[in-house]
C-alpha cells in the first residue's frame, strides 16, 4: 500500500551556499529579521563556512574596526548580494527563469570577486612569499554568487522556490519527485497553510448559512420569564 504523502519524511535540503546565505534574512511573523547585521556577525558567518581563513579573519576585523564607514559598506554590499539572490529566486518561482538584468548583477557581483596568486621576495631577501592577492570579502561575496550561478547552469533553475509562506519566505530548492512543492517545509508553513485554508473555508460555510438562515448566526434569545 503506498504511504499517504503527508506522512512522508521531506526530501535532504541543498547544501547550496547561496541559499544558506540567503536565508540568513528570515521572517518572524512578517518582519525581516536580519542574523547579519553587523561587520562583526558577518565575519564570523564567514568563517564559519571557510570563505575566510582564521588568519583572514583577524585581519578583515582589525581593519574594519579602524574603519566603521568601511565596515558598514562591506555590510552594505553582502546586504546587496541578497536582495539579488532573493530578487532570482523570486523570479524564477513565478516564470522558471531569471531576467537578464538579474543576471547582469550577478555577473557584476561575481567581476569583483577576481583574484591571482603571486610570488615575490621577501624585502630581507632570504625567502619567497607565494600568495593570493586581491580582496578577501569580494572573494568570498563572489563565492556565494558563483553557488548560484554554479546552481542556474548545472540543475534545474525551475527547482529554485521562495517558500509561499509570506510570513517565511526562506529560499528552498525542491528536490521533491514531482516538483511541485510550495513551501520549505510541509510539517511547518505547509501545516500552517492547511490550518488557515481550513479555517477560511469553514468561516465562509457559517456566513453562507447566516445568509440562508440569519438566526444561526447569533446565539438563542433567552426565555422569557
């Protein structure tokens, strides 16, 4: 007998980057709340997913806390790779495709990250430093992009969905067999879908029989004494 599909386990979500990044703008009953919001926050999320090395990391800090302008522009510009990871995946759950103008800032994002290694001797002359120069955060902003960018050229873009919840709106992908999921998670926005179907049907069945009958719409008068 097959199993009923709402008891079945929901798919292993993507490891993909950019979702994961993402997400990190999450909903509480419909407000953004933001778990970057900070030069600081930011930096450990980083690290934490090896865009920054231990060494990077005390390096990016120690410089942005000298600089708070600078720091609040690196916030700024993370800030802005996902408004236009939001702004795809939007997209791309209502025509199945990003716009061309989506795809130019993200190609712009993914400009910025360019980076080389190079050699050179240390100005004592007794050893060689081999080294990546160019900037660490774009590196690692660009890294993200190209998740997505990785994401749009090898699957199925199609399968890129922001979750129909308003009150969530997390990126998901759909690893689902049919592709048709809405929602990121069944068991929570899924349920909280059903409960709120189920209650807008069932107040438009008790204004359809105060329409038919107006007594049932109010309680009994009490009885006369």
């Amino acid at each position: 007998m097959p199993q009923n599909s709402a008891q079945l386990p929901e798919p292993d979500q993507a490891g993909e980057l950019f979702v994961t990044f993402a997400n990190t703008l999450e909903y509480e009953r419909g407000q953004p709340v933001d778990r970057l919001p900070d030069v600081e926050s930011l930096l450990a999320w980083l690290r934490e997913r090896r865009l920054l090395s231990g060494r990077g990391l005390a390096a990016e800090a120690s410089r942005l806390r000298r600089d708070r302008e600078e720091a609040a522009r690196r916030v700024e510009r993370f800030g802005h790779l996902r408004e236009v990871l939001h702004a795809i995946a939007a997209e791309v759950t209502e025509s199945g495709h990003p716009t061309a103008s989506h795809l130019r800032d993200l190609n712009h994002i993914l400009r910025h990250g360019l980076h080389y290694h190079q050699i050179e001797m240390d100005p004592d002359g007794n050893r060689y430093t081999f080294a990546q120069v160019g900037d660490r955060l774009d590196q690692a902003r660009a890294t993200i992009a190209s998740s997505l960018a990785q994401f749009l050229a090898d699957d199925h873009p199609s399968r890129l969905r922001v979750c129909a919840n308003p009150g969530c709106r997390y990126l998901f992908i759909d690893r689902s067999p049919t592709g048709r999921r809405r929602w990121c998670d069944m068991r929570t926005c899924g349920n909280q879908a059903k409960v709120a179907r189920h209650r807008a049907r069932a107040r438009v069945h008790l204004e359809e029989a105060v329409l038919v009958n107006p007594a049932e719409g109010f309680p009994a008068a009490p009885a006369s004494v």
